[in-house]
C-alpha cells in the first residue's frame, strides 16, 4: 500500500466571527508537527492531490477542528485524513503578546513518497543567544546529550534529547530538507520550529523504511 508525504504550500488567515477579535494577530499560527495522513485508497503514480483545509488552532496549539472545504471523493478516507489533520500541532497565534484561538485555511499538496525513518536527537530552547551558545559548545567538543540535559526545554532532555527512530515527514519542510542532508554522528544548524528553536542530531543507525 502506497504511503506519502503531504508538504504544506501555503497558510491563510481565515475569517471566524466567533473569535471577534479585537485586531488581527501580529503572529499567524505556523505548523510544527504533522501527522502523516492515511494511504490513498487508488493508485497513486504520477498524481499529486490538492487539499484545502479550514482548520481551528486552539491558544495552546492544538488543533480542536478541521474541515475539508472540497471533498476527495472517497468519504472514508476524507474522514480518516481530518483525524489526523487533529492531531497536527501549530504554534499558536499571537495578538498583543498573547495566544489566541484562530481559524486558518490550509492548502495542502499531497505527493506520494515513501516514508523517511531517522535515528534523532534534540535541543529545544527558546532564545537564539543559547542555542548560539550550545552549538558552540558542541563544537568545542561537549557532550550532546548532557548539553540536552543541562538546557533543552523539551520532555527529551530526561533521555538526552533522544527521540528515537523518527519518521521526518512529521517535521515542516525547512526541517525535512535539513535531515535529509545530515550525516550520521553531525548536528544541524539552529533551525525554528515555531517560537522555539531546535538543534538535531542524526544518530548511527538511521534507517530509511519504504512501505510495501
């Protein structure tokens, strides 16, 4: 069954009058975890299919709703593929220095590859000047995985930032490109990842896995 890799084109601020909010948010939600969507029920070679989404990002980032403004076709993958659009999560909104709830539209660009599974590491900091800091340690030789320990502010600096075998579609696209390219035992450069910023490093053993 043939599995694939949905890349995010473009995000629009959508209207909800709901939320009336006093002004629009100086910061639009950007996504920071994508769960992969479900295998397309017909062959799949030489398409590319086009989503668009109407999607409720929650002030903490989660996604609490999300609607398919053109349906595929195929109803119960359409259902299938919303369960998993809320499971994304997104750094939320940000409206006089606060979260806020927002509807966003969402056009997604789904093609067809195969999965990408990677052996990572992580350093989540909040500030720039750190994580200049930490890479420049990493450089001088310390430790990654005390370095996690000592200054990552993500739930993996209790396993060195250790996250296992990890499948890179999950992560944004600036992300993905930069794994693609990095060798086992390297760390990457700082990279966003919505209002935090990440360090990985690709562990031995990495493994790629292409579904059947």
């Amino acid at each position: 069954m043939t599995r694939f890799l949905v890349v995010v084109v473009v995000v629009l601020l959508g209207g909800c009058k709901s939320l009336e909010l006093p002004e629009s948010p100086e910061t639009l939600p950007q996504l920071i975890y994508q769960a992969p969507l479900p295998p397309w029920p017909v062959s799949s070679t030489g398409r590319e299919i086009n989503l668009d989404l109407k999607i409720f990002v929650h002030s903490d980032g989660t996604v609490r709703d999300a609607v398919l403004m053109r349906p595929t076709g195929f109803r119960n993958w359409d259902a299938q593929a919303l369960q998993e659009v809320r499971r994304w999560r997104f750094s939320p909104a940000m409206a006089r220095g606060k979260p806020v709830p927002l509807w966003i539209r969402q056009s997604v660009r789904i093609q067809f590859e195969p999965p990408l599974y990677m052996a990572l590491a992580e350093i989540v900091v909040n500030e720039t000047s750190l994580a200049d800091s930490i890479l420049n340690l990493l450089d001088s030789g310390e430790s990654f995985e005390s370095l996690a320990r000592r200054f990552s502010v993500a739930d993996s600096r209790e396993r060195g930032g250790n996250l296992g075998k990890v499948d890179i579609r999950t992560y944004p696209a600036h992300i993905r490109r930069e794994l693609a390219d990095l060798r086992e035992g390297r760390w990457s450069e700082l990279l966003p990842l919505g209002q935090r910023y990440v360090i990985y490093k690709r562990l031995p053993q990495a493994v790629q896995a292409r579904a059947d």
